[in-house]
C-alpha cells in the first residue's frame, strides 16, 4: 500500500489493570476496504475496537487515523472524526423507538435534508426496521435489533465502521442475509473493520484479514490467503 | 363531603410542590444512577433568590445584614430568575462534588457523601450571609388578585396554592413533551439507558449530565421559591425535610420514573392533608410510612419497572 492508511495500529497495546487484552498490534486499513479482525473469544478483537473509539485508553503504541494520533481523543470526539462503532451485543437504546434511535445514530449531524437521505437510505436496507419504526427497540426480535445497531451506526455517515460480532446470536440465515447488506455497504464504498468469531462469514466479504489469538496477532493476509490457510482451517473451519 | 374536597385541593396544592422536587433528584438519578442529596439545599438557594429578587431586606444576623436587591421585581420575573440561579448552583454541586469522581469512575457511594457535604456547605453559606433567622416574603405579591379564590359551597383555594399548581403543572408538562420530543430530551434518555452507547454515538454524556443537574435545580430554585411564598422560609435548613419528602416520594413513584415522581407526589401530599388537625405533628410520618409499605410491597414503586432485559 502506498497511500495513507485511514487507520492505522502501531504496536498498540490495550490493558485490564494487570492483565494484557491486546499486545503488539499492528494493523492497517486503507479507504474503502473491508478488514477482517478474527479470533476466538477472548483474543483481544473486542479490545482492539474498544481502544479505537477511545472506550478504552491505549496502554502502550499509538493509534492514528489519517496519520493523526488519536490518544487525545474522547470517544465523542472519534465519532465527529468519523469512526462509527456498532457495539458487541446490539446495545440498541430498548426504551426508544425505532425511529427515535436511528435519529441518535446523527446526533452530532445537523444537516437535516441529508439526515433524512440516510434515515431512507437505511429503511431501504433494511425494510424491516421501516415497517417498525414506531416500535419499541426493546420489542424487536435478536436480527432486527442487529439491523437497527448496524442502521444507527450508518446515520453517522461514518468514514470508518467498526462492526463487532454482528452474526453472534444470528440464525443461519440472518447470517447470509446480514453478511450481504455489509458486502454492499462496502461495495458502496464504506470502509469497514469487521471483528468475527464467524470467520468462514467474514472471510467471504472481506478483502484482508488479521487473526489474533490471546491478544497476539498470530497471522494476517488477504481473505484468499487466509481462507487457505491450513492452521486457521483446523482451527475455525473445522476442517482435520 | 365538601371538607373532603378542601383538603384534596391542599393536598394536591402540597403534592405538586413534592412532585416537583421528586422530579428533579429523577433526572439526575436516571443520567448518572445515583441520588443528589445536595438538592435540598439547591431547592432553599431557590427560595432565598426569590426573596432577595422581590426586594427584600437582609436581616441582623448575617454577613450581608441590611443589604437588599436594588430592584424589587414583579413575582413572575423574579420566579424564573430565581430558578436560573438555583440552576447555577446546581452546576456548581456537579462540578465540585459529582464531575471529579465521575471521571474517576468511583463508587456510587461516594457521590452520597459529597453530594450531602455540598449540601451541608450551601446551606451553612446561606447562613453565613442571611443568618439563621425566618423570613418572610412581601405580603402584597399578588397585587389585585384576591388572596383566596371561592370556589363554592364553602371550597376554597389559596391564590398560591393555585399559582403553585399551575406552575408546577406547566413544569411537568414541558419537562416531559422536551424528555420525549425534542432531541435533547431524547440524547438525555440515551444517556440514562446505556451511557456508553450514547457515548458511541457522539453524545457528550457530560454535558447532557450537566443539562440534567441545571434542568432539576431550576425545577427546585422555582419549587422553593413557591413554597416559601406560601408558608415563609423558616431558616437555612428549610429545605431539608421538603429534602427528605422528596426522596419518599422518589420510592414511591419508582426510581427513575417521572410519572411515578408526579403520582408519588400528589399522593403523599393528599394523604398528609388527610392527616387530621389534631395529629398534624405527625405528618412527615405518614410519608415515612407510605415509604416503608411500598419498599415491603412493591420495592420498585408505584411506576418503576423491575430490572428486565432481553437476551
């Protein structure tokens, strides 16, 4: 790559008090690509998000977005920047409607005409969060719930879409169904960093990917590399 | 029948006041979790404000004895303007005793203790200034509106207590069409479900928290501003026992809830005026009691939901 990455980790290092969650990492996302961060649970990825919108502070390395460190951050001010994170686990506000919700997602926008291009731009994605826009977030079913966070977090016309373990949860289905809007969205043009437990789903939309393993990056390469690869084959393919 | 009618206007009068109060310690509780015990003393700041901008005197006791406002203003300008100011030192409390541990993610007990310490420190500054004697707010406030509106068959209302509920009514009704329409309202939401969503998706969760503080002691500042126009300020620590009022109401109605602040208001406030003459003295008790039934029955309150969450 010779451009600029949009985002890039330099040896970046995330803590829990005593105990390290990320050590050594180094990472890199180019405009316009879809990124895969991959590993068992508890490898870090979560972590490594967390660090990126500045839930979490960076022990150690930097982080930078357009070659500007980001460690004097607050999270609000990431997302002014243009990184939209969609949390692990929806977290969709339940006592606000649908509508109510997406609405948020442009809180820190004030052009009302393009907020509204987005608010249909969403709807036509996903023409179940249309029909229930008047509902509750609470009532909505696990699928919907993750279509509304993914929504949300597009109503920030984000630069950088941090996506955690959007299938957790997801019927087979949903699964192909989600996988598909986000191949869009960055056939479209959104730059995405997609953290998957669900690597065969990952690796079919994204173009590179990184494998962490105890917070160590134990392996990278493009999605045809990795989807090769023999060791990430036996350990999350299921492949002997 | 009609002495049953008479003690429900003063009670509904009193309950307001109480729902007032109870809604303001609400939104606090439901952006950061935790109670502001500093509001009592915000809610008296209120009443004095009220007293100094209608032009009264500073008595004999205090260090600004014999001072007195320069203007004397008209009741309803000097309302709003007394509530602005409680609002001020409702920001003053957050930024002293809330924000430092805040960014310290400290125990909620703590806040308790400091929010009480800025409490105790208002409340001794206002005498330190004022001293610690009663005042009295001007008598002819109300100019030519009579003082006591007939209502019929012997019913009657106080022009405050009418003045009390309207504004208390009006409050409520502003706070909740802002709490569900504007975006505001909705960020302030946001927060108080999931604050590091609303994090997430840009909210300045500190300023929606100082928002919060400034809307709840406004509420106060005007509340005690009403409330001594109707019984006179007995002394610094005139806000404390509506302090105490306020928080049974706060369990009553269910944590975090507004409509159940409003509900718990206006029904310990009827249930104090059904309280006979001649037991009077034991009034805050029934408030008390009504506390202790309801933590025995429904722990959650009147309106407040169990914990629930789908998986």
């Amino acid at each position: 790559m010779t451009a600029t990455p949009l985002l890039e980790l330099k040896q970046l290092g995330v803590r829990y008090g005593n105990i390290w969650a990320v050590r050594q990492l180094n990472l890199s996302i180019a405009s316009g690509e879809c990124v895969a961060l991959l590993g068992s649970n508890g490898a870090g990825k979560s972590s490594t998000l967390r660090a990126i919108s500045r839930l979490l502070p960076a022990a150690e390395g930097q982080i930078l977005w357009a070659n500007k460190c980001l460690s004097s951050f607050r999270t609000e001010s990431t997302v002014r920047l243009g990184i939209s994170h969609c949390p692990e686990g929806r977290r969709v506000l339940a006592k606000q409607t649908v509508l109510a919700n997406l609405e948020l997602g442009a809180w820190l926008r004030r052009n009302k005409k393009a907020i509204k291009i987005d608010l249909d731009y969403c709807y036509q994605l996903f023409p179940r969060l249309a029909e229930r826009r008047l509902q509750l977030a609470g009532s909505l079913s696990g699928g919907e719930q993750q279509m509304l966070a993914i929504a949300r977090a597009l109503m920030a016309k984000p630069n950088l879409l941090l996506l955690d373990e959007p299938s957790l949860g997801l019927a087979p289905l949903l699964v192909d169904e989600l996988m598909q809007c986000l191949a869009k969205l960055n056939k479209d043009g959104l730059t995405m960093l997609l953290v998957e437990q669900n690597v065969y789903a990952a690796l079919a939309i994204a173009q590179r990917g990184y494998v962490l393993e105890a917070g160590e990056l134990v392996l990278e390469g493009t999605a045809q590399e990795l989807r090769k690869n023999s060791n990430l084959r036996r350990s999350y393919l299921g492949d002997e | 029948m009609d002495g049953l009618l008479q003690l429900l206007i003063n009670g509904i009068s009193i309950g307001a006041t109480y729902a007032l109060f109870a809604l303001g310690y609400t939104l606090v509780f439901s952006v950061l979790g935790v109670i502001n015990f500093a509001h009592g003393a915000v809610f008296t700041c209120g009443a004095y404000f009220t007293y100094l901008l209608l032009g009264g005197a500073v008595g004999s006791n205090g260090m600004l004895a014999g001072m007195h406002f320069p203007l004397a203003l008209p009741l309803l300008v000097a309302l709003p303007l007394a509530g602005i100011g409680a609002a001020a030192m409702g920001l003053l409390v957050e930024a002293v005793a809330f924000k430092p541990l805040r960014r310290r993610g400290a125990e909620p007990l703590l806040y308790l203790i400091t929010s009480l310490g800025a409490g105790v420190i208002l409340v001794n500054l206002i005498q330190l200034l004022m001293g610690a004697e009663a005042y009295a707010l001007p008598g002819n406030l109300l100019g030519r509106w009579p003082a006591v509106l007939a209502l019929g068959h012997g019913v009657q209302i106080r022009t405050v207590q009418l003045l009390l509920l309207i504004v208390a009514g009006i409050a409520m009704l502003i706070l909740s069409l802002w709490l569900n329409r504007s975006s505001y309202g909705k960020a302030l939401q946001a927060v108080a479900e999931d604050g590091t969503t609303a994090r997430l998706l840009g909210i300045n969760s500190g300023a929606i928290i100082q928002l919060a503080f400034a809307i709840a002691s406004f509420l106060a500042g005007i509340s005690g501003g009403l409330v001594a126009l109707s019984v006179n300020i007995g002394g610094p620590y005139f806000g404390i026992g509506y302090g105490l009022k306020g928080l049974g109401v706060l369990v009553l109605g269910g944590l975090g809830s507004a409509p159940g602040a409003v509900l718990g208001g206006l029904i310990i406030g009827i249930a104090e005026a059904l309280v006979p003459a001649k037991l009077s003295a034991y009034k805050d008790a029934v408030a008390f009691a009504f506390l202790f039934l309801m933590l025995i029955l429904r722990p959650q309150g009147l309106l407040g939901k169990p914990p629930m969450e789908k998986v």
